[in-house]
C-alpha cells in the first residue's frame, strides 16, 4: 500500500511538474505577445513623435510671426497716439491764436471807433465769400477729377 502512496504521489508530482510547465509556456506566449505589442507600441510611439516633431517647426514659426506682428501693431498704436495727443495739441494752439486774434481785433475795433469797425465786417464778410467760394471750387475740382476718372474706366471697359 506505501508502493501505491509513492507511485500515487510520484504520478501527482509529474502531473504538478507538468501543469506547471505548461502554465510557464502559456505566460511565456503571452509574455511574447506583450513583447510584440509593446515593441509596435514603441515604432507607433517613435512615428508619432517625428510627426509632433515636423509639426512644431512651422507651430514655431507661426508664433514668431504673430509675434512680429504683435510688435507692428504695438508700434503703430504707439504712432496713432502720438499723433492724437499732436493733434490735441495743435487744436489747442489753434484755438489759442483765434481767441488772441478775436481779443486783438475787439481791442483795436474799441479803441479805432465806428468806420473801423465797419471796415472790419467787411473784411470778415469778404474772407467768408472767398471761403466759400474756395469750398465751391474745391468741390468742382474733386467732382472734375472723379468724372475723368470713371470716364477713363469706362474706357478702359470698351476695349
């Protein structure tokens, strides 16, 4: 009975030796399958990183224009202010000048009496009549130009 305990235990033993042996080869095929899949993993991964790579030189790129572009329009408010705070400015002084030119021809109109007065209103009435009429002719010149403008278009259409 002890002979059958030992063959009994020695058939159990290779039949454990066995399930183990077939258990190893079963992980190591799918240890090869993790292989395979991690190595595809790896050349997708090498692919993918070229093509981020490609694609940052012209991201790059793009950034320094906007950039650039960024500075030009920096630049240019800078102007355009510049230019508005000369031009607030120069109403300013205008508006000066006018106001001590009024003050100078009242003072002189009190102190010179009636005829100069008079004379004073004609001038003022002249100079409106000839800026009016320098107006009129601008205007006529603006008009003149536009038409021989479309009139050359026009016949620039016909041929």
């Amino acid at each position: 009975m002890v002979i059958w305990f030992e063959g009994a235990a020695a058939a159990a033993f290779v039949i454990l030796v066995a399930g183990v042996l077939l258990w190893l080869r079963s992980v190591d095929k799918r240890m090869g399958k993790l292989m395979q899949l991690a190595e595809s993993l790896e050349r997708r991964a090498e692919v993918a990183v070229a093509q981020v790579s490609d694609l940052l030189d012209p991201v790059t790129e793009t950034v320094r224009t906007v950039q650039h572009s960024m500075d030009g329009v920096k630049k240019l408010t800078e102007a355009t202010k510049r230019i508005g705070e000369s031009a607030n400015q120069l109403s300013f002084t205008v508006n000066r000048i006018s106001n001590e030119l009024n003050d100078t021809v009242d003072r002189y109109a009190r102190t010179s009496g009636e005829k100069v007065k008079h004379g004073i209103t004609d001038a003022l009435g002249w100079a409106e009549v000839g800026y009016a009429v320098w107006h009129f002719w601008q205007n006529k010149r603006k008009e003149s130009q536009t038409a021989a403008c479309s009139g050359y278009e026009q016949g620039q259409d016909m041929k």
